[in-house]
C-alpha cells in the first residue's frame, strides 16, 4: 500500500514540475478576421497555427487582443513576446523568424459587373477609391499622397468591409483597397461574393510572429524562435496548412493561386 502511495505521490509531483515549468508566451494581435477571430467561434487561422505550434510544447499561450499601435508597443518594450501578425515593413525593428505564417494580398475590389482592373499607378486615374485609415502600401503612397482628392478614407473595424461594399453599390466610390483573405472572407460571411469582384493586387506580402527586441530577454526570445521555426517548418511540409485555411473557405497561402 505504502508503495502504491509513493508512485501516485511521485506521478502527481511530476505534473506539478511539469506544470511550474512551463513558460509564459505573451502573444499580442488585432482583430483581423479571418486571420485573428478573438471574438468568433474559429479564432482564424493564424491563430489556429500558432496553437497547433505550441500544443504540448514547453510554452503556455497566453493571446490577448488590442489594438494596432498598443500591440506593436508592448511587443517593443518587452510587456509581450511576440504579436500576430506583421509584415516586416511593418515593424522593421522586431525580431522575425525564417518561417512566415501567412501572406498578405493589399487588392482592390469592384462591383461585379465593372470593367475596371488595376494594372499600375496610372490606371487609378478619375477613379474614387475607399481605403482603411492608416494603411501603408509601398507602391502607392506617394501616388496617395499627391491625389488625396481620389481616396476615401475610413476607419478600419468590424463594419469597414460591409461599409465598402454599400459605398460601391451606392457609386459613392469606384472600388475600394484591402487585405485579399479578409474581402474574401466577409464577402462570403455576408453571402454577396456574385455581387462583387476581385480587380487586381498591388502587393504581396509576408504576415509573421514577430518578437520583442527586448534585450533583457534575448536568450528567452532566441528559444522561442527556433522553437517556432523548426515546428512551422514542419508544418509547412504537409497539408494541415490547407486545411486550416479550407475551414475559412479560403485556399492555402502557401499556393494562393
């Protein structure tokens, strides 16, 4: 009997170290459906890979939502880890693994029956084009900023989407610019994707887990990377990929063609 005790002693000891052990991984993101869904019964898909990463790792995901430019804070004071999702460009100063977690499609969007495609600078002009506050494309911001007259410029939440697509039928703009999974997604949620099309991309881009620069816990941060790294390779070999992204009702990023 003394035995028998001493085993479940040991055992229940054992997951208590394990328990300790685990480190905290502070993770910081914006609500950017379909990408980040903290408010939805899927809780998108880079989300869903990042927990697929880290399930039974040496790390407990703690994921707390804010807004852009809080996220991008703290994950540079060294208050989070690390925040979903960024393109390099986006904050060129934090630490980026070699493995992506996704890809980032900036398109425009026009009513189905339009004839209008976008095919550089010079066939955006007369046009009137809706556009999320704060956005940064390469490409065309020096043409945004010599032709501000042409943009409509709104604030990016849960109704810009929707918002847009009213503008468009109302004519009060010509298309509109934005993240090409995201049209995609609400498109389909509101059941209106006949309604409307796709009429070319400006940019592409990678979206990461990016990390504090925080030198106070460089050895920490160095470990969490690799650990990202070697688990998202491995990921990115076989399919689970895409089917994380078919329950979105979107193709893979990894061939987005």
């Amino acid at each position: 009997m003394n035995k028998f005790l001493s085993v479940i002693f040991i055992y229940f000891l054992t997951i208590g170290i394990n328990f300790v052990s685990a480190e905290t991984l502070r993770v910081v993101s914006i609500d950017w459906c379909p990408q980040l869904c903290p408010e939805k019964e899927y809780a998108g898909y880079v989300i869903d890979t990042v927990k697929i990463i880290f399930k039974e790792s040496p790390y407990e995901l703690e994921i707390e939502t804010y807004p852009w430019s809080r996220s991008i804070k703290m994950v540079r004071n060294g208050s989070a880890h690390a925040i979903l999702s960024p393109a390099r460009k986006e904050a060129p100063d934090l630490l980026f693994p070699e493995n992506e977690i996704g890809i980032q499609r900036m398109c425009f969007f026009t009513k189905a029956d339009s004839e209008w495609n976008y095919s550089g600078i010079e066939s955006l002009e007369n046009l009137k084009i809706g556009i999320a506050n704060d956005t940064s494309i390469e490409e065309l911001n020096h043409y945004i900023a010599l032709n501000n007259n042409q943009f409509d410029f709104m604030p990016y939440n849960g109704t810009y989407i929707h918002r847009s697509l009213k503008k468009l039928d109302a004519g009060r703009f010509d298309a509109f610019l934005f993240t090409y999974n995201t049209v995609i997604y609400e498109m389909k949620t509101l059941t209106v994707e006949n309604k409307y099309r796709l009429a070319g991309c400006v940019s592409s881009a990678n979206i990461y887990m990016a990390f504090t620069p925080d030198k106070s816990q460089t050895a920490s941060i160095q470990r969490m990377i690799k650990y990202f790294d070697k688990k998202m390779g491995d990921l990115k070999k076989g399919y689970k990929i895409e089917q994380i992204m078919n329950r979105y009702g979107l193709k893979s990023w990894q061939h987005p063609r």
